[in-house]
C-alpha cells in the first residue's frame, strides 16, 4: 500500500511535519511515528493507512506503488529500484549529470 519511504518523502513535498500530517489525517503522532519508523511497507489498521493515504493525496502527492502508471500531470519524484530491491544500474540524466559523462579520453585507458 505505502511504504514508511513514501510517507516521508511525501511530508517533504508537502513541507508538512509528523505532527501536521498526524491531524490532517485524523491519527495520533505516535501512530505516524510508528508507521514511518517501520522497514519497507508500513503495516497497520487499514482505516488507519486509508486516513494517512487519504490525508497525503488530499494535500497533493500522489501515492505510486511499484511498477504503477503515474496518472499525475504534475512533478514527481519516483525511486528507481528493481523488482528485487537493488538499484539499477547508474544511468545519465541529460540535466544533471553531463559533467559525470565518459569521456574519450576516458576510453583510452
């Protein structure tokens, strides 16, 4: 469903705290301590993680579970991971890292 990783990324899109987040949802502070401290997807009450889901995309991110389409128009951030929980190998980005680029001289060697 979510993942302590989302809730927390999705905290910081927002620029909203644990305790923010625990009132718009309707939940303890505790009760989002725990969730976020949690390794890997958060498990709790299902009307619990429905408040705390419903309280993100009502403030306006998007929850993207793996291997999802995005149906967003907006920004986003997603993580890149395999299936098996490693991260792929390195790729490029056109934006940010062409200082990071191979050379030829680079070849050579």
């Amino acid at each position: 469903m979510i993942t302590s990783q989302q809730m927390r990324a999705a905290r910081a899109l927002l620029g909203i705290d644990q305790r923010q987040l625990a009132a718009l949802a309707g939940v303890s502070l505790p009760t989002i301590q725990r969730m976020e401290a949690s390794d890997g997807q958060v498990r709790s009450v299902v009307d619990t993680l429905v408040k705390v889901i419903n309280a993100l995309e009502t403030a306006g991110v998007e929850i993207i579970g793996e291997n999802a389409v995005s149906n967003g128009i907006g920004r986003g951030v997603r993580l890149k991971e395999t299936m098996a929980g490693k991260q792929p190998r390195r790729t490029f980005s056109m934006l940010f890292d062409q200082a990071e680029l191979p050379t030829d001289a680079d070849d050579a060697s």
